[in-house]
C-alpha cells in the first residue's frame, strides 16, 4: 500500500498547572521519559516505544488543557495539497515554523470548526533513544510505570463535530470507524482513523468549543491495565472509570486524570479497522455501553472538565 | 489515508490428508467455525471476528500443504492496473473466476518466483455471522479454542526471494518491515506488510520452490497464548515450539502441526508498522533470537515440512 | 503440618427462584456442570478442578438467599468434639443425616449466631469427573463460561459478628486474616481462613440476621477476570460492580447477580496467608479501599440484596 | 486449622562466585531488594512481599550451588519435639544459633539423608520494609524485575529420596501432593507440601548427594512470566527452559540461572493443595509432560548443574 497522507497521531502538547507534579505524573504513572526542556517551560516527552523524538509536550500555564495535537504525515507535498483544499473550503490554517518544538518540521495547522488546533507535519527528528532497530530488542530497558508503549490519540469536545468530520475525511483521508448517533441518528460522537487503528481521533459534540476530553496511551494489554490500576491506587492518582472496556472501539480502559486535572487514558485491545467493512454504530439509547461497555451507563464526568 | 490497494490477508487454502481430522483440529484447537462445504469436497471456514465469508479453505489431497493464500483489496481497478503492471515485468498471472470459491469475486493469480500462487481480489460476500455493527458486542457467543480472532498470514518457504520482494512492493504496494540478512547480507527471510501489521506475508529463501512454513491465526494476547498451549497438551498436539516469542515482528506465539502436517501458529501482540520508520533487520548470526526470541536459536523445524 | 480440622469451603445452597435461568446462569456464565438432579428439585453443580462430587446445591424456591454453606473437614473425631464444644458453649448444633445431599456424609450444622447455618462434615464422595490424578492433564475438557476453578467462600451478612468469630476461631480453629473496623473500632467486616487462603468465609455486621452477601468462584487471573466481564456483557447479565479489585484480601473481582438475585463473585489472586504474620485491618474511615480498592468507595448495593 | 508445625519455606543460602554480579541479576531480573550485609560477605535479601527479614542469602565462595534452606515454623515446642523424633531415628542434627543469620532466631539444621541441610526455626525478625497491614496497600512501591512475590521452595537433587520423605513426612508433617515414579514404580521424584501450596520443598533421586536444581520465586501470573522471559532476552540471562508449564504441580515457569550457574526459577499458578484429595503421579514414560507439560520431554540439562 503506497500509504500517502496522515501516519499517525504525533504528539499532544497540555497545558499543566504545576509542573513539577505534572512530571512525576507522566513518567511514574504513565511512564514517559523527559527529552528536554525548552527555554520557555515547555517540557518534552516519549513514550519507550515510539521513533520520533516526543510526543507529549506540557506547557506551564495557569489553565489546564489541550494546545494542539499533531498528526505526521508522509511527503510536504501532502500537507501543501491539504493547505489549498482547504482554503478552497474555507478552513483557517496557519504554517507553525519548523523548530517550534524542538526537532519538529513545519507544522500546516488547521483550525477546526470544533474548536481545536490540530497541526500536520511531515518531519520529526528520529530519538537518539528510538526503539533498536538492528538485532533489535523489544525494550531498551524495562518500560516505567503504566508501560506507555506511545501516544495513541485524543478525545476532543467541541462543537460542529460534522465540520470536522468533513475536514479530515475529505481533505486528510481519515475514515469514521464508528460513532454513536444523537437522539435524532445524527453523530454525537465520531471516532476516526488514518490507519488501521480503531481510531486515531475522536470527537463529542458539545456546546463549549476547544474542550478537552483526554490523552491516551497504549498499553500492552489487559494484564498492563491491572497493573497501572494498582500504581493509580498506590499512589493516589484520581480515576475516572476503571478498568472496564468501552464498547466502541473495543479498548479496555482507564480514566483518570493527571494533577492539573487533564484527563489521561491507559487502553489496550481494540479491533483493527479496514475500510471495506461495515462501519459500526451505537444509537443514542446504547450510549451507556458504547462509552463504558461493563458499566452499561455513562458516568457524571463523561464531560470535559478543563477548557 | 485514500487507501488503495491491498487491504488485508484475506484467504488461505490448505490442502489436508483426512477432512475429519482437520475439521476438529481447525474447529477445537484453532476455534475456527464451519461455513459451508463445496461440491468438491472443499470446506469453508471462518474465525468469530471476520466480516468477510471464510478465511481458510480446506481442500481433501493426498499431500498437505497451501494450494494459494489470498488478499483482499480494495478496487477491481487496483488489479487490473496490477495486472498490466506485471504484465510488463514478465510475471504470469490468470484469472480465478468469482465464485470458484463461494462467495468470492474474481482473483487475478500470481505465479510467484518463489513458485507460490498469491490470490488478489476486491469482492468478497459480507458473513451473516459477521462481527455485529449496530451496537455491537465484542463477540456473538464465546470464542471456542484458542479463540482466533482471524486469519491473520502465512510465512511460505522458496526461491527467490528478492523476486517476490519485488513484485509485492513494487506492484502491490507492501512494504518491508523487518528482515534477517543471510551470511552474505542478502535477505534471507522477509516480512511485508500492507498496512500497520508487523507482517502480512513473509517468505524465506530456500531451494525448493513453494513450500509452506506456516498459517497464522491472531489471539489477543499473552494469556491467550498460555490457554492454546494448554488445549494442544490436552488433546496431544505436536507442538513444533512456544509458547515464545519472535524477535522479529515481536509477535508471542506457538507453532504446532494440524493432522496433515500443515504448520499452523497462533500469535499475539507485534508492534504497529509505520512507513517513515526505520526498518528492522538481523543479521545472520542473530537468526536464532531473530525467529525464536526466548530460546536464541533456530530449531531443527525451522524448515518446511511439507510440499 | 498435621492438618486437623477444617480443610476447606466444601458446598454451598442457595435458593433460586427459576431453575431453568439459574442452570444457565451458572452453567454459562459461570462455568459449573450439572452433576445430578433430586427428587426434590434441588440440582447440584461441580466445577471443573473440584475433587468431590459437587460444590454448589441450587433448591427451587420462591425467595432468593442462602440456605447454608458447608466446610469440609478431616475426621469425623474433630466434629464430635466441635459438636461439645459447641455444647458447652449453649451454641445450637444439630445432625444432618447422611445422604441428605446425595454424596455427602453426617453434618454438624451450627446455628451461628448471625443468623445462618454453616455445616462441618468429612465425608463427600469423589466425583467421577474430578481432575485426573495419574499422568494428570489440567483440564478434562476446556472449562466453560467463566472458568471458575472452585466454590471458593461465602460472604455473609448477620448480627453478633464478634459471636460468629468466637465460635469460629475457638471451635473450629480459623484465623482472622483481616478485618474493616467500625467507627468505634470494633470488627465490623471479618475475613477468616482456615488454610493459606487470604479468606475461606467472610462476615458483615448487620442489623437482619441470616442475610446472603454473595457466594465466590476462584478464577486463574486478572485476564480471566476479563474474560468474564465480556460474558456478562454479552450476556446481560446484572454486574454489581468490578472488574476491579478488592483491598482486603487483595482479590480481583467481579460481583454480579443470578438471576434470582444472589450475588455472585468471580476473583483472583490474593494473597497467601500465613498465621505468623501481622494481621492486616481497615479502619472504618477507608472502608472504600477496603472494599473496592481502585473506586475507593463503597457502592449503594454493598448491602445484602436477598434475605 | 490449628497450624503446628511447618509454616513455609523461609530462606535459602546460595552460594555466588562473584557477588557484585550475583547482586545485579537478584535485584534486576528477579526484583529482590537488599536487606544488609554481613561481616562474612554475606549478602541478604528479600522479595517485596514477605514479612520476614530476609529470605534469600547470598554466600561469597568459589563453588556455586546451595549451603542450606531453613523452614519457619511456629512454636519452639515443635522444633524441640522434632529434634527428639530424629534422634530416635538417628538423623544427625545440629542447632545453629540465633543470630547466625542477623534476625534469625535458633534453628534446627536436619543432615537430610539426599545430603543436605535444611534448617527450622521459629522466629525471624519482622522486616521493616513488609507489607503494609494497616489501610495496606497491594505494594509499597512497583516491584522490580521479574517482580518476585516471595521465595517459594527449592528442588533438590541426592540420594536416598524416600530417607527424605520419611523425615519430613513422619517428623515435620509434610505431605506428598505429587510424585513422578521411576521405572520400577518407586518414586523418583517427590513433591512436598507443609501448607495448601502444591509444593514446598521438592526432590530428585540422584546418585550424588546434596546437588542444587533450583530455587524458586513467585511472580503474579502467566503474563508476569512472560514480562520475565522478556527481561531474560534484553539482559542475556541464560535460560534453562521456558516459559513453559510444569505436568507436575501446574506451574507455569521459567529456569534460568544465576551468573554463578544456579538454576533460579520464577513461576505462577499451580493448584491448591488439600490432603484428603486423592494425590497425584506420574508413571517414568511420562516423565516428559510430568515436568515440562508443553514440551513433553525432558531436556538435557533436568540434572543438577553445581554441586
């Protein structure tokens, strides 16, 4: 498959309150390494798993939240094809100057009708700490934490979540793997994908613009889920939800939320997604099982809580 | 991500010594479940979470081994442009009319140099037990045996190597994720990928030419692994290796024989492939954790068996 | 260890309200086989790694609950001198004649003072379907349902707790493993084991006497644990909370519902308990950890739902 | 149950040929912890889960294998009636002083006629690093490594096996929960259990006394195995076997060795032992599956490495 256009979620940068709590947060629970620190705060993060130099950024400010996430892609001729549809369509994009965040090309950043920055980009420095690729290993040095394996995607709230949708399904090739229909059938909640993955992005309409839903990160599987439940109880880390498992996408879950109050989630398993087969749908009234799939019912913060 | 191209493994058909055998084996070790029986002795069979009607095909011979594995992709178009393309290159192809297996549109065959027939099509009859799309649980009823998820690829024995290489990726779009060198640094052993899957075929360089090593069956993870190796003790079946794990592609697994001496493999995990990234590769001296992870060396099986 | 005395849970008897929903429910959810049917229309189940002829006595009635749970023990010199001790005590005991469970020898049933029956015996016939013994497989047959391994213990809800414990401890030689305090400091929840499991019965102080908390099935491990939570999904079937894990004793856990509303557990895990060893206790402030260690807090049904 | 006698094994003293090595692979492969070292260069450690202590002492010395392996016990009482009991039996014993062992208490060293020492005692200083007991949380800090849970039992090799038996049946009340039969019928290799574990302690006949087969420590589960096996790869452990499954007791296990070449092992799983069970045997052609359950065969290194 000559694959053209978005690879993969690249990175997230959040917005933390305290920085110091936020790093022990992300390398002892979710078990991220520090790359750096740049001269303005923002500090840079991998997970042990992943080739480009970071894929968490977290930002002091006195807000919590999301700044932006980013998709790489491959070939800069992608991205100024994307650049002109969607000026066609009518779609703010700006170009983030390459070096922005250290290591990082230029970045085309579109600004979704939901409210975010998502930002596409074609070149990231490979990490000095990349995963082995002669006789390679299957870890350097036994992973942290929960065993973060990589930034997997976001969940964002937002409103128009149909303009978005039409963005990056008809100007970046994402394709909606399932979603689940508000009470008149239209989409409440879309999850997207670029690949093979389950999702890639996902997406709830919501009053508020820009919200913030969560950060995921893969892990390897249900037996991972169990031990980063045991490191949130030990160590006192506010959960969301469970372990449980979501009926879309079929990951197997925990919400819970770092110490500026971003929520963050550890899933594994889902099914992998070829664009041949049928889509997958949840109508309003199966909401309960479509987001929390043991629990049957949403729960009272299946709602963005920073902004 | 325009997807065009291959999309997946679709099919492998097998040929066995005694239908009654292979049925239990294919149905109580693997869990894989009957669709139909054909005229012609052919049985049709799929794993719980396909969409499309079968995936493995067994066919009543008096020798073992694969007759062809097939890949479904997306697009009559796709192969008639590959069909021309290879054409150009010399390569034999022909027609397999829809419906030689049930259900299934028209293959373009190629003769591979490694003296294999791959099968590509784009139509393939959804399965009325397919995966539920409308608020879907994660399975219809329990999986039985090992709980094979799907057909997941076959790694095949012959010639030539850098050949098919060649027309897997040239034509077909698959990419190299990972590879052992021989002495000399030329490829040995080669894993292809169409889409984020470590591997969706893979061959090794031997003198006789379409032999078979293996068809592989995806279960969900390590536990799984532990459960098949179980149910093989149980009902005494030969075990070829594992429960270990592959350096390459980092999949757990298990290699065992069906009652035919068809080399099957039930494995979990793998990491997710990404066309920017750099590619895996051992050398010769490292062919032992290369293919057998745990145990650092190649055993005495590591050879086709049968023809 | 000259083991004398109480060696393990050994049955229990729970009424149910439909017979035909209750055989399915611990049939396919659970994983227990029908061993035989009485005149009287109680139906008695094993599960698959048990040794005598059956762990579970389900008796057609029109409430749900507990009749009793019986603890088999070695010799029946330890249940006459239980039987006197008990006397002298003014603890109401009586016989149950043999064969009024098919299969089952003379029981010393004890009326404890929370209200329920608990029965002492040492005879129970071998199943015929016990695990094998010679060149032994770890399985006949793969397990159904959940998997469950064993009746594993009973959690009981009554009066006079502290009563309970006396009788248990000085009689019949169980330890307390750990306990929740109450606000006053005073046992509150008792976990008692007569082996070097973290529990082999449990209590609850409670207002109403005899009341049933649940009846608990040991599972492999976490991922058999999720393996279940799939099943209920699928199935229906009422969960009252979990997977999650409990801070007492450590198991990992479900609590889910029949379908005459016995509560019904399947867990893993736990810890080895050993008599030298400190004794571990909750305070009544973290009786939410206590209970359910990754919410944190207790949930409205963490009460005895059937009398 | 009314414990008297035999609690669990306590410790075992291993010999090391280098111990800043031997230090390395204790702590990073296996996840013990340092507890002090000794004026002699002994070195004592301790798994994350145990109470007492230390149960692991490294020996400096030019020769690897095992010195001794000590049993707690509970009552001074029982060790003096033991000691009476051999003498009439004529097994040489010895007392070995309190303190020999920092914390350790005066211990009871049996001449075990397979040519080897085992020690029991009845008290061992409460470590300061032991479980949490009150609003005790599952782990103080994530374990290390293989995340050993305790030391579990050690696998012995010698002559006269059923000499042994007889003492630790007859004397300190062990039982034989599994046994694998020589050619003749006579038992070859013996499992013993003082508590419900499948084993604690083990012997090989073999025609030289006092050899080393294995020390043993458990981990959580299969998945926990797995993450070890992984561990073994990236740091070049040597392995002996695995992961595989024992026939004999269940275990889910790896052997390895120690840089000293001692055979460690880390397992999972195995049944819960009761003696009123009927006991489980292997006849000698099965002596393949009775030791490797996957495997079926024994491979050439079942014999003792170190003396």
């Amino acid at each position: 498959m000559a694959v053209s256009g978005v690879l993969r979620p690249g990175f997230v940068q959040l917005r933390v309150l305290d920085m110091e709590k936020a790093l022990w947060h992300y390398q002892t629970i979710i078990g991220l390494k520090i790359v750096s620190t740049g001269d303005d705060g923002r500090v840079y993060l991998r997970a042990f798993d992943e080739f480009d130099r970071h894929s968490v950024v977290l930002r002091p400010s006195d807000s919590a939240g999301i700044d932006c996430t980013g998709f790489k892609c491959d070939g800069e001729a992608f991205l100024l094809g994307a650049e002109k549809a969607l000026e066609q369509r009518g779609v703010k994009t700006e170009w983030v100057a390459a070096g922005e965040q250290p290591g990082m090309g230029t970045r085309l950043r579109v600004h979704m009708p939901t409210g975010h920055l998502l930002d596409f980009y074609a070149d990231a420095e490979l990490s000095e700490f990349a995963p082995m690729t002669r006789n390679p290993h299957v870890f350097r040095e036994p992973p942290a934490g929960a065993g973060a394996i990589r930034f997997d995607h976001c969940l964002l709230y937002g409103t128009n979540v149909a303009g978005a949708f039409e963005i990056l399904h008809d100007v970046f090739g994402f394709e909606l793997s399932e979603h689940l229909e508000d009470p008149t059938g239209q989409p409440l909640a879309i999850f997207l994908t670029a690949s093979n993955k389950a999702h890639d992005i996902a997406f709830v309409e919501h009053p508020e613009p820009g919200k913030f839903h969560h950060a995921s990160f893969l892990v390897e599987d249900w037996a991972a889920i169990g031990h980063a439940a045991d490191l949130m109880a030990v160590y006192d880390v506010p959960v969301d939800i469970g372990p449980t498992r979501h009926g879309i996408t079929r990951g197997k879950t925990i919400y819970f939320w770092d110490p500026s109050g971003n929520r963050n989630e550890v899933f594994a398993g889902g099914y992998t997604f070829y664009p041949d087969q049928p889509k997958r749908s949840w109508e309003f009234e199966q909401a309960g099982p479509a987001v929390f799939y043991y629990e049957k019912k949403l729960n009272e913060t299946f709602l963005p809580v920073v902004t």
